[in-house]
C-alpha cells in the first residue's frame, strides 16, 4: 500500500518530542494520584521525584525550543486554512504550557518552603518566599495550567489520531521514528 | 446562713494570695521582645532542608551578666502552634507519630547553669522536656546589641528527635527525615535597665 508521506520532523525532534510524550504521561500520571494520598514517605518521595520529572520536562522543552527556533518544521500535509492555523496554535499554547507547568510548579514549592533539589544534586534557587497565601494561589495556578495542558494534549492526541486513521495525509508519520513508518507502511 | 460566709473569704483569700504570687513576676525577669524574637528548626526531608517555626511561646528570661547564678532561662513552647510547609504537614506532626499535641501540648526547658565564655558568648545547660521525655541539652548562645540596643542573643543546637520519640513507625526511617534536627533560637531582650 503506498501512501503519501512528507516530509518528516528530524531525528532529534522526533526523539525530544516523544520523550516530553512520556515524561508528561508520567508526571501528569504521579501529580493526580500523589495529591489525595494522606501524608506518608511514600507521599513525600513521590513528591520528590514529581519535582525531578518536571524539572526534566522543562529542560528537555528548553531544548526543543532551541531546536525548534534553529530550523523549520517539515509542511503540514494538505488541510484546511483553519486546521493549519488551529494546529500551530496549538503546538505554540503546548510550548507554552510545558514551559509554565514546571516553573509553576517550582515556585509552589519554593512557597512552601521547600526548595527544590533537582535529582537531590541540584539545589534551584527558590525565586518566591515561603508565604501561605502565596501557596495557595501557586498551588491552583499549577492545577489550572495543567488542565489546560491535559485538555490540549488530547486535542492534539485526537487531531493527530484523526489525520493518520481518517485522513490519511501522513501528518502523524512527520513524527514517528523512521524504522517504525517503513514497518508500517 | 454565716457559714458560707465564713467559708468563702477562708478559702479565696489564700487561693488570692496564691495567684498574685503566681502572677507577680520574678524579681529582675525581663521581657522577651516576641515579635523580634524566634525559635526556629530545621531538618532534612529526602535531602532537603525543611524550615519550621514555633508561632507561640512564652519565655522567662533573667538575664544578668554580672550575676549568672542569678540569671536563668524558661521556655514554654506551644508545639501545636507549629508553622510548617503546609497545614497537611502542620496537622500530621501535631499527631501520635510526632508532638502528639493532645497529650503533650507544650515542651519545656528550664536552664540549670550558664557559663561564661568570654567574648559575649555563654553556655547555657539545661532540661529539655518534649513529649514526656526529659534529657540535658547545652545552647551555646551569642549576644549581641541591634541598632535599638536591645541584647539579642542567638543560639543553635542539633536535636535528635528520636531521643525525644519524635516521628515514630513509619517516619522513624532517617532517611526520610532526619535524626538531626537543628534548632536555632533568637532571643531580644529591651536594653538592660
């Protein structure tokens, strides 16, 4: 079956793209069971290692930022002026996101006066004080980007899903590993 | 219809006597400065330093430089008053695993020598009592005056709550939260009169 595929991302975006896939899966995965846990060391070091994936994320972000802003990406398959515009959007408000989530997430815990130690070796430095009221506004900004980054992430799930299986245009395969879309298709 | 009379004046007057003995201060006790003053902790969770503070306590201190056999230090410190990370954290340390406030609500220290050291620096010995456990502790202090001239003395010393029983099952793990527990004490004292 030949189908049309263009031209696909690089090998180094490709790979930063699905790492940030994977480290979000997990962090959003820790974040939403570790709140409701009663307080505990198993609580605490989910905390922790929470922190350290974030922290990952927005270097890996960083990263494909800098990518990102050194070369193009490859062209959208053929689409509608509306979806072309709505998925750049989309991918700007996820850079964004990615980018906000964990410095949120940094500061709400620099509030509460616990500083973060990337991978118990780094120490970042704690940009806000330690303030109650402080926390507490954190603590909800850090839930509301999440949301709003849990919604987009299955807007582009679905939109990505949507053009390999109905339209068919090779957007998705712009994304896959080169070995993976030879086996495929 | 006499004997309540009678009664009643018997029994509040010394109880009266009692209590403005109780109130009256003791003689050359000075006021601690609250506002400017803190007794502070620190300890490591999973690596990392956590602060903490005490918001209410009370001190009774007498200090006189000239006379340490007079001067003395008392502390009673409110451990439900705790001011930690968050008020999940608050609530927990208040319970059976840590302070257990309901039973033990304040903890208490009571100088018994201080030493001169020289260079306005003093050691103070003392009775540290912590839910229910009694041990000796030392406070090395520093004094010094602050643009008000007020003496403000500081001082540390490293704690092992588990001496005291503090963080027990499953938080007696130090790996978790450390043995040692830092405590720094700041102190302002108004000018010697």
């Amino acid at each position: 079956m030949i189908r049309f595929v263009s031209a696909r991302y690089s090998g180094v975006a490709i790979a930063l793209h699905w790492l940030t896939a994977a480290l979000v899966f997990v962090n959003l995965t820790l974040g939403v069971s570790m709140v409701p846990l009663p307080l505990s060391p198993q609580k605490l070091q989910w905390y922790m290692w929470h922190k350290w994936v974030g922290i990952t994320v927005f270097i890996v972000v960083c990263a494909r930022l800098a990518w990102r802003a050194t070369r193009r990406p490859p062209p959208h398959a053929a689409m509608p002026d509306w979806q072309r515009r709505a998925a750049d959007g989309s991918h700007l408000a996820m850079y964004v996101l990615l980018t906000l989530v964990p410095i949120s997430g940094w500061l709400y815990s620099s509030s509460t006066g616990i500083q973060v130690v990337y991978l118990g070796l780094f120490p970042l430095p704690d940009l806000v004080p330690k303030d109650r009221t402080l926390a507490s506004v954190l603590k909800w900004t850090h839930y509301g980007l999440n949301s709003a980054l849990f919604a987009l992430v299955l807007v582009h799930v679905s939109a990505a899903l949507k053009h390999h299986f109905i339209d068919r245009d090779g957007t998705l395969a712009r994304m896959l590993p080169a070995a993976w879309t030879r086996s495929h298709s | 219809m006499k004997l309540p009379l009678l009664r009643l004046p018997s029994l509040a007057v010394p109880l009266l006597l009692a209590a403005v003995t109780l109130a009256a201060p003791v003689a050359g006790a000075q006021d601690v400065l609250v506002d400017k003053s803190e007794i502070r902790f620190v300890a490591k969770q999973l690596g990392v330093n956590v602060e903490g503070r005490f918001r209410k306590w009370k001190a009774n201190v007498v200090f006189l430089p000239a006379d340490l056999g007079k001067s003395k230090a008392e502390f009673d410190i409110d451990l439900a008053s705790i001011d930690l990370a968050s008020e999940d954290s608050e609530r927990e340390i208040r319970g059976g695993l840590w302070f257990d406030t309901g039973k033990f609500p304040v903890a208490h220290f009571s100088s018994t020598a201080i030493k001169d050291l020289g260079g306005d620096k003093y050691e103070i010995a003392g009775a540290l009592t912590l839910k229910g456990v009694k041990r000796d502790i030392v406070v090395p202090i520093a004094l010094k005056k602050d643009a008000a001239g007020n003496r403000v003395a500081e001082g540390s010393f490293t704690l092992m709550r588990l001496d005291y029983n503090i963080g027990t099952g499953m938080w007696s793990d130090t790996k978790t939260v450390t043995n040692d527990v830092i405590v720094r004490v700041r102190i302002v004292l108004p000018p010697a009169a």
